[in-house]
C-alpha cells in the first residue's frame, strides 16, 4: 500500500487555487458519460450529488434511510464555523486554519485543513443562497455564537437545529436534481460491498432493505459518505442507524483505515438510566457557557445537590484549568468527569454523573435570560430525565460522539483504493486527533460542495476507464459473496439476539478503549473481541428471511463487522505510545494527568491494510510535516 | 408497571394484518416509548417471535423517521413531542396501549409499523427548493433579513417531515407539510423568484400523490411535534391562488 498525500507544492496559501487550475478537466458534454455513485445522503454525500450533478455527471444516490433528509447531519444541533469575520473580531482564514490544527492536536494534515478554512467562507453564502434561516441580529446580518476551542465568535446557526437546516438545505438540492431526473435516489438500500475491477473501484453491492433483493451497481467512480463508527460503542449520541458497514467493507478490499482509535467523547450528555437505554442524548456544548461543573468533594456524598455548601463541592474544571474553566475543550472536560467519578464523587443513582448547575447564572441574569438562552435544550432535558433543571441541577456524562478516524483518504480525497473517494465524517482527515465543535458541518460540506466536485473530475480525466457492466465476473462474485454472509447469518440459530452482542462489545470498548485507555486494558479487548465474535457466530439467532423487510437481518450485519472492527481500533489505540486529542493513554500523562504527546515517534496518521479477518493488519504510516504551524504543547490552563 | 400492548402486525405490503396481544412487565416510566418496544422485541426474539418492525433513528426527535399511532394520536399523548421522546412515565400501571402505523393512502405499509412515505419526497421534488448551483452565491450578508422575517421562515422550516398531519388528518392531506416547505421561502427574499411556481406545483404533485384536501380541520396543527402553525396553510392557499391569477 502506498500513501502518497498528493499535497500540491507551493505556500499554503496557494496550493488550492493553484491545485485546481492543475487539475486536468473533463468536457461539459463528456460529464454525462461518466456515472458516479454516491453512498450516503447526508451533509457530505447529499451536496456531493447535487453539485456533480449540476455539472452535467450521471449521479446514483443511495441511502439505507427511508429518505436522503433523515441521514444523521440532520441531529446536529450548535452551529457550523466559518471564516467570515463578520464580528470584525480578528477572525481569518488563517486564524481557523491554525485553531483546527491545534484543537486536533497536532495530529491532521496541514495542507487539507487550511483549505478546508479557506472553503468555509462559501459553505455560508451557498447556504444562505438556498434559503437555510441562519439566525439574524436585528439589522438582518447573519449572527454568531463562540464554541470551545476558539477566541472569536464564527459559529453560524440555526436556532438548535443547525444540522437539520443545512442539512434540508442540501437535501433541497439534490432533491432538485432527482427532480430533473439527473440523479436516480435510491432509498432503503443498503451497500453491503465494494466492487473492483482491475484494481479500481468500479461499483457496489446493495441490498434493497424492502424486498431483501440483493444487486449489483456498475459505475466509473465511488463515493462513500457513510458517516462515522461511534455505535461500536454501542451506547453513542449517534442515531441508531449510524454504523461502519460500508467503509470496513471498503477497507477490506484493500482501502487503508486511518487512526481507527482516534474516536471523540463528548463531555455533556444525559447520563445511562438503565439497563434499558438504546441511546445517548447530547446536551449542547453552548450549556457550559453558563453553567458550571462540580462534584462533592466528599466521596459517596448522597445529600441532595441543595444541601450541599459551596464549601464542600469541587467545581473541578474551574479548578484545574482558570483561564478556560467550564469551557476547557472536549477532551479535557470529558476525562476530568470521569476521574472525578473514578474517585467516588459521581452523582445519581448509578455515580456515573456530573451536576452542571444553573443556580449561579440563573441568580446574576435571571431566569428569563438564562430560559431565552436555552430554553428547548432544559425543555429536552426535562421530557428525558423528568427533573427541572432551573431548579435542580442537570446531572450529565461524557459519551461517544464523534469519530475523527475514518478511511485514509489523498488530497484529492480519494483512499488507497483508485476511483474510491471519501468525504464527510467518513473519511479521516481534517480533524486530527480531536475535533473542535462546529467543524464536522463544515467538513462535510467542504467535501461535497467544493471540493470533490473538482478533484472527480481530475481523476475522470486522467485516468482510462474502461465501460464494464453489471455482467461482469467481479460483480457476480461479489454478489455471491455477500448473499453468503446473509445466509450465513439467517442460518446460525442460534439463542442470543444480536442486541446483546452489541451491548456486550460496547461494553468492552467503553472500558478498555473509551475516555482512557492503557496497555493492559487493551491487551485485554484484543483477547475478548475475538471471542464475542466467534460466539456471535455460533450462537447469534436472527430470525426471518432475506426476502422481507428485516430489521434484525440488517442490524445483525451491522454488528458483525463491529465485531471485526473493533480490534482494529483497540490495537491501533495500543500501538500509539502517546496521549493526543481524544486517545488518552494513562502511561502517557504529565504529572498534573495531562496528556503527553510523542511527537518524535508518533507525528504521523496509522494506516491499517486488511490481512484477513483475526489476522494482525499491516501498520503504514504517513509521517505529518508541520510547516506552518509550530508544533506545541496544547495548554488550556 | 405491567402494560397490555395491542400492535399492529403486518407481514408485508400484501398482508391484510392485524392487531396482536403483548403482555409486558416491569416497565420502568424512565424509559422511552421506543426503549419500551426495544424491550418487547428483546424477549420475542429470545421467544422465536420476529421482533415488531418500527421506524426510528434519531431517538432526539428531529429526524422525523418514528412515526406510531399510540391510542389513536400520532406521537402519543404528550403535546409538541416525537414517538422516541416521549417516556413510559405517561403511562401507568394496568394501561392498554393501540401501536399502530400512520394510516393513509399516500403512505402505504412496509411491514408492521413502518409506511413508506417517500410521496413526501416526490412533493420535494416538484418544487421544495431555491434553484442555486453550487458555486453561484454571492456573500452571505449582501441580503439582509429582519430577524422577525427570518424567525418566521425558521418557524416553518421545522418541519420534520415525519407525517404526522397526514396520519392525524381524517382525508389524510399533507397541506401543512407543503405549507411548510411553501413559506418558509415565501418569508425569504432568496425564494421569490419562484414563489408561484414552487407553491402551484408542489399542490400538483401533492395531489397526484393521492393525498387528501384540506377542510380546516386542523388536528394536524395539534398533532405536529415541532408546533407548525397552521397559519402557514394560509399562506399557502394565497399563494396557490395568486399562481392562478398569473398564470
Ligand atoms: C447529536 C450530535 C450533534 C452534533 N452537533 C454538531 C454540531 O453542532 N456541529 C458540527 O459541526 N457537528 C456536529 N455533529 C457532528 C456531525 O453532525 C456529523 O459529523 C456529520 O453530520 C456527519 O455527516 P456525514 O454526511 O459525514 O454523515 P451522515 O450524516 O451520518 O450520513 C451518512 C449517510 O450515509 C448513509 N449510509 C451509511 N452507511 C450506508 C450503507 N452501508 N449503505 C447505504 N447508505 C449508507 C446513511 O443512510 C446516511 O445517508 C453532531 C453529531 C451528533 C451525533
Ligand atoms: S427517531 Fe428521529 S424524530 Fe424520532
């Protein structure tokens, strides 16, 4: 496997532009000749199909969901960044360019990250172009918000809904297209593998999820973007649907997987309240702007939190970290919560639980304020936990939530595998070890409005594609394949149901390759995980047929390749010696618990080549050259 | 608590169905509504039953892809809440639960409790857009919109699409869903080009796709989670009409 980045030459500043006037270009009235499939409907995979389809290509859409406006995006509440500085408050490509690469902690490409500030700006004006409500201060002009990580107000937003809105702003695009019949949608349908020809990719295999039929899709080029992996935690702030089907099949046709254990926990979320819960929900990130963190100091303190002086309670970050207190970023914040509970200081029935607290905020603004500001988020919490958080304090837990590991992907953004491009949450990029809040939006819709529009066309150009159909022997073979593995899944009988392998993973995971992890406890996920899958194997009942609409079928297949999926994230998490971002290694902290980063041996992306399944994968690296931002020690204190 | 559900199973499209008895203990009310069914279909399928289809994703309430009639409303009974945010503590001890699917012609039945709703799509499709390609913006700030108009254009954009009017409606039309998608670009000055246009074809669409017509009755404004108003209907008939004057 060989990486090569494909990092034009030239300052920072120019490569894009330089990049694109480069790149070979394929005639208006040739687009229509090349047909792209697209995987995937959601910010990244549904403005990728609407534009390249715009420009005159064949596009095919897919989606397991019942319609392309329900992908994931549509959940993202705070806001999406970008480089405008309309607050005139210092703001500059530049200023994002660097504050991404710092938050991912050193651990992402230079080059793709400052293009993908660069970009930003348009992100907003198409937006607003298509008629997305951002919100408005009262002369009309666009408004702002700060997140975490950033000393400038650039995150634009639609009230707590600013994924469903950019997200229906994409989806009114493409649904334009479908319209004028330029792009064929097809819903319910799941890829279920890659298909190669020669080497490149040259199409997929997909099952319709309402007639079980499974079949094959011919076409010049693929384009998944399929989302992120955090379900293999099982419990996540990720829809249920959310799964790494479609890039683990990818990998294992020969895509390489970059920094699997690279995975984000967000630290303000409802907290488990037994064993009956199917999910996590997210509390937004706005919250700790007013709100302020603590725990007894005494362990298994019971008292209710108004019983409780100031005098004894510890509001830990505040603390710890002065300067940036409840507003420390992601990682910190998160991995503070847990050792406090670690300690016996959690809150709630179970002590697994923060108090973020209002009371302060609420006597020096008053609650209207603090209502006017948050109202639908204390409203949500209220419908979930039943309490009132203006009156007792929320109880909340760092959970999975984002994944910045995904498929290695060039400049281009196209993976190992020739023809196969990644955009969106799926691909591994721009984020680096952590990512900061607001940016996933903007990622996704970098890729699929402005960028890959551009780099399809250079590959279509450069590159000899044969015409091949559906009767092709590779496509028949893959069809085999995967009738096989559903087969085999109908037919193993038996007694467990797959929930409960799901669950039984998860749990692995969270212990041994969550919040914090060490060599012992992965040593220990490496020996479990194979056994859960040989079990699940031999023991796991899925019941029905193929021919139906099949929930347990397809949730089954889903989880076995979680099975498979995450040994690779326990081991790449064991084989970086150093603690960066969202990967935590006990071994690797400072003497205040900080993490501690080895930027002599581990400046690099990990990049993972399938060798067979229970088989050690082949370790290739892409070593990241900092040229413009000096490499430091990230301090928040 | 112990529950009694009666749920409507289907095997698939060409099935008649019917309603079928689950008996459900220890129901803890800090579950949710969906969390209830994940239970159930636990124990069927360690029972060698096939679990209840239902759809669902988000769990947060804005994907709009849960979609149950409980006891004969959409959602349930809690007010401005989806099917996956509402809580067992609704119910109590002893209650009888009706689970069934959206009903309407436009949304025929996959399996069980799952409708196939793409007729909103093909709405869409007719109109539900600004046409901008990608690339032709200008900046962002050079159109200026009050904060009152925009609120507005935000308040219909809301919509979840989850057809809940539809499901709630007696002749089972989807007028506040198009209402929706009609002003929140006929509140913004992005969307005036087509105004007409969008409002007289997405009606010729929702038509084809056999929805019902409106008689304002208004249960689908009462039954909407995300509080469309149907004030929006309104506005929607205006504009419809006014495509007629100038045509
Ligand atoms: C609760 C929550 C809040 C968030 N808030 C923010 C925020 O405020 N700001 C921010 O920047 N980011 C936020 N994020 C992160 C952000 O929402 C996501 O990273 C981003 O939307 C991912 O977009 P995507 O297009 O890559 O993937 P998705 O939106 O997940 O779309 C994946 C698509 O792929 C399809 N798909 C997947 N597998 C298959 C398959 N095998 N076959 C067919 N189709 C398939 C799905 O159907 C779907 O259409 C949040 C995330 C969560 C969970
Ligand atoms: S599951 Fe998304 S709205 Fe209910």
């Amino acid at each position: 496997m060989k990486l090569d980045s494909k990092i034009p030459s030239g300052p920072i500043e120019k490569k894009w532009d330089q990049h694109k006037f480069d790149m070979k270009l394929v005639n208006p009235a040739n687009k229509r000749k090349f047909k792209v499939i697209i995987v995937g409907s959601g910010l990244a995979g549904a403005s990728a199909a609407a534009t390249m389809a715009e420009l005159g290509y064949d596009v095919h859409c897919f989606t397991f969901h019942d319609s392309p406006r329900r992908a994931h995006s549509i959940a993202a509440q705070g806001g999406i960044n970008a480089a405008k500085n309309y607050q005139n408050d210092g703001d500059s490509i530049y200023r994002l360019f660097y504050d991404t690469v710092k938050g991912g902690d050193f651990r992402s490409r230079e080059a793709n990250v400052y293009r993908l500030a660069q970009v930003s700006v348009n992100i907003i004006d198409q937006c607003v172009a298509q008629g997305v409500p951002f919100a408005r201060d009262y002369g009309g002009y666009l408004a702002n918000r700060s997140f975490g990580g950033a000393q400038v107000s650039r995150t634009f937003y639609a009230r707590g809904q600013t994924g469903q809105q950019l997200l229906l702003g994409a989806y009114s695009a493409l649904s334009r297209q479908i319209g004028a019949g330029k792009v064929k949608m097809y819903n319910r349908t799941e890829m279920l593998d890659l298909v190669l020809v020669d080497g490149h990719a040259r199409g997929i295999i997909t099952r319709n999820l309402k007639t079980g039929k499974v079949e094959s899709h011919a076409g010049d080029a693929v384009v998944l973007a399929t989302g992120g992996y955090s379900n293999v935690f099982f419990l996540s702030t990720n829809a249920m649907g959310c799964n790494v089907t479609a890039a683990y099949r990818a990998y294992k046709k020969g895509a390489g997987f970059a920094n699997p254990c690279y995975t984000q926990i967000h630290p303000t979320c409802i907290p488990v309240s037994g064993d009956h819960q199917s999910k996590l929900t997210l509390m937004s990130e706005s919250l700790r702007n007013d709100g302020r963190i603590w725990v007894p100091k005494q362990q298994g303190d019971k008292r209710k939190p108004s019983e409780i002086p100031d005098a004894e309670r510890d509001y830990y970050l505040e603390r710890k970290y002065p300067s940036f207190g409840n507003l420390a970023p992601r990682d910190i914040a998160s991995r503070s919560a847990k050792e406090a509970c670690d300690e016996g200081r959690g809150v709630g029935e179970t002590g697994l639980g923060v108090y973020l607290d209002f009371r302060d905020s609420i006597k020096r603004l008053g609650k209207d304020v603090i209502e006017q500001r948050y109202g639908n988020l204390f409203e949500m919490y209220e419908r979930i936990t039943d309490e009132n958080p203006y009156q007792v304090p929320m109880r909340i837990f760092p959970a999975p939530h984002y994944t910045m590991g995904g498929l290695w992907v060039d400049y281009n953004l196209m993976s190992t595998i020739p023809g196969l491009h990644v955009l969106g949450e799926a691909n591994f990029s721009d984020h680096g070890a952590n990512r900061l809040g607001a940016s996933a939006l903007m990622q996704g819709l970098a890729d699929g409005y402005f960028v890959i529009p551009y780099t399809i066309g250079h590959y279509f150009a450069s590159h000899k594609i044969e015409k091949i159909t559906e009767d092709h022997p590779a496509f028949k073979e893959a069809e085999a394949e995967v009738n096989q593995k559903i087969n085999k899944l109908l037919n193993v009988k038996g007694s467990r149901t797959t929930d409960s392998f799901h669950k039984e993973l998860g749990r692995v995971m969270w212990d041994n390759c969550g919040m914090a992890r060490n060599k012992k406890g992965l040593e220990e996920a490496l020996k479990k995980i194979p056994s859960i899958r040989e079990e699940f194997w031999n023991n796991v009942k899925v019941l029905g047929e193929n021919e139906n609409y099949n929930v347990a079928l397809e949730k089954a297949g889903r989880v076995a390749d979680f099975l498979e999926f995450g040994e690779m994230m326990c081991l790449d998490a064991l084989r970086r010696e150093e603690s960066c971002g969202g990967h935590f290694r006990t071994e690797h902290q400072t003497e205040e618990g900080e993490a501690k980063r080895n930027d002599k041996d581990f400046s690099h992306a990990t990049v993972w080549e399938f060798q067979g399944v229970g088989k050690e994968p082949v370790e290739h690296r892409e070593q990241l050259e900092f040229e413009n931002v000096a490499l430091a020690v990230r301090s928040y204190k | 608590m112990n529950l009694t559900l009666h749920i409507w199973r289907q095997k698939d499209r060409n099935d008649t169905g019917k309603m079928t008895i689950y008996k459900l203990e220890d129901v803890s009310p800090d579950m949710s509504f969906l969390e209830m069914l994940d239970v159930l279909n636990e124990k069927l399928e360690v029972e060698g039953e096939e679990p209840v289809a239902f759809d669902h994703d988000c769990r947060e309430g804005i994907c709009g892809t849960c979609s149950l009639m409980i006891n004969g409303k959409a959602h349930g009974p809690r007010a401005s809440t989806t099917t996956c945010q509402l809580h067992m503590r609704e119910f109590k001890d002893g209650d009888e639960i009706f689970i069934e699917p959206w009903r309407a012609e436009a949304f025929p039945i996959v399996r069980d409790l799952v409708v196939d709703r793409s007729a909103f799509d093909k709405v869409i499709q007719a109109g539900g857009y600004i046409s901008v390609n990608t690339g032709n913006a200008q900046d962002a700030n050079c159109i200026p919109i009050s904060k009152e108009q925009a609120d507005i254009a935000m308040d219909a954009a809301a919509c979840i699409g989850c057809g809940a009017c539809v499901a709630q409606c007696k002749n089972s039309s989807a007028m506040l869903f198009v209402a929706a998608k009609v002003s929140q670009f006929a509140n913004l000055p992005q969307g005036q080009a087509e105004r007409y246009a969008r409002a007289k074809n997405m009606v010729a669409v929702m038509d084809d796709q056999h929805f019902g017509s409106c008689t304002n009755q208004y249960e689908c404004e009462a039954a909407c989670p995300k509080d469309i108003s149907a004030d929006f209907i309104a506005q929607l008939n205006r504009d419809f009409m006014k495509a007629g004057l100038t045509k």
